[in-house]
C-alpha cells in the first residue's frame, strides 16, 4: 500500500474515531431509530463529506491524509477541524433521520430490515445531497483545514 494511501484510510479512522462519541451521546439523548446502528452514522458522515468535496471541486483524499496526523484530536471543540467535522455530523444525522422517517411512512415498514435493504443508503445520499443544495452557498464552511 502506498504511504497516499495508508495516509487516507488513518485519516479517515481518525475522523471516524473523533466522531463516535458524538454519535453515542446524539444517538442515547434523542432516542431516534435512524441513529441505532455507529456504522450508518460513518456512512452518512462519509457521504456528507464526499457530496461537499465533489460539489465544490475538491479532493477530498486530500484533506482525509491532512488528518492522518492526530494532533488535530486534541484541539478544543471549538478547532478548525472540529468545527467542520460538527457541521458535518449535523448534516449526517438529519439525512439519517429523515431517510428513516420517509420510510417508515411506507407499509410494511419493519425496523431491522431498513439496515438492511440496498435502497436505504440511496435514500440517505439523497436526504445529504437535498440538505447540501441548502448550504452550498456556505461550502467553504464545510471544508476540513489543512492540519499537517
């Protein structure tokens, strides 16, 4: 594996990591189905990312490999990185929740299988990309700091 490579995937653990005890006290305070399961939350932060990368030109790999460098986690919340990566969690958790809030209107609904079904993850890049056209003219705040 290259060094670019490896680079990427720390830095994407690192964001993931950062991110899980915000998902654990989001997901226990609001009791909300769609936040059931750490792994949706990652894919959703993921695509939040990719959709404001890809919609203002950037690269995003780059920007994960600026993070593979974990002194940005000591920062206070109110960091750079933090900062963006707050604005991000926000937007994941609403595509989350209204992805599962739009299904559940359909019958049969069953909770378990909304995990499961391959049509779920396209409605959450949807519910992301729809909340994304409402804050693009603020793409610049949703751009992680170069940290190295």
């Amino acid at each position: 594996m290259s060094n670019e490579r490896f680079e990427v995937y720390a830095g994407s653990w690192f964001v993931c990591s950062e991110s899980k005890e915000t998902w654990r006290v989001k997901s226990r305070e609001s009791r909300e189905p769609a936040l059931e399961r750490r792994w949706m939350f990652y894919y959703a932060l993921g695509e939040s990312l990719r959709i404001s990368y890809r919609s203002q030109s950037l690269d995003l790999n780059a920007a994960l490999r600026a993070l593979s460098n974990p002194g940005w986690i000591k920062e206070d919340e109110g960091g750079p990185a933090k900062k963006v990566l707050g604005r991000h969690y926000r937007v994941a958790f609403k595509g989350l929740i209204d992805a599962y809030e739009g299904a559940s209107k359909d019958k049969p609904f069953i909770h378990r299988n909304w995990f499961r079904a391959q049509a779920t993850l396209g409605s959450i890049s949807k519910h992301i990309a729809s909340s994304w056209d409402l804050i693009s003219d603020h793409g610049e705040d949703y751009v992680l700091p170069r940290v190295r």
